[in-house]
C-alpha cells in the first residue's frame, strides 16, 4: 500500500509538468494565431456628429471589423481626420460624393 502511494505521488509531478506544457504550447499557439492576424490601422472611440463638408473630403476608409464601434474615417483636405457614423444619410450621401469625383476613395 505505501509502495502504490508513493507511485502515485511520483506522478503528480509528472502529470503536473505534462499539463503546463500542454497549457503553454496553446498558449503558444494562440499568440502566433493573433500575430498572423491583420489588425485594425484605425479604430473610432468617439464619432463626429457634425456634418462636414463633402467638398473637403479627399478620402474616406471602413474601420476594420476587429474594431470595437462600426465607423468611417474621414480624411479631410485640411489634413484632419474624423471618425464619423456611417448609419447616418450625409456620411453615405459623402462617400457617395467622394467616389464619384475623387480617385483616391476606396472602393468597397
């Protein structure tokens, strides 16, 4: 009986070290995963809800979908950018506007 308990003591251990390496090749595994990913060049926290002139804008782009708030960013003649709501009729009537006579405007 002692002996049986000793064995089994002795693979607590074993056992313990067995699941940390497992534990950390995910872990691994995950970040390599997260690496190869493509993150978000830019994301909105807060959005301009004044409308802006579709004549100063140069260019707009999506946030990506990794983001936290749907949202366009607009990039204006002036060289300022703003993250605008892409629900609202004037960002859609903007983009709309841009695409049509800039070359610069993604098409999506």
């Amino acid at each position: 009986m002692i002996v049986t308990m000793t064995l089994r003591m002795k693979k607590i251990p074993v056992i313990l070290v067995v699941c940390m390496l497992l534990f950390s090749s995910l872990d691994v595994q995950a970040q390599q995963n997260n690496a190869g990913r493509a993150q978000p060049a830019e994301c909105c926290f807060k959005l301009c809800h004044v409308r802006l002139p579709k004549e100063g804008l140069v260019k707009f782009q999506r946030t990506h979908t990794f983001c936290a708030h749907n949202a366009v960013v607009f990039s204006m003649k002036n060289k300022m950018k703003f993250c605008v709501d892409p629900t609202q009729t004037w960002v859609q009537e903007a983009m709309d506007y841009a695409e049509k006579h800039t070359t610069t405007a993604p098409k999506q």
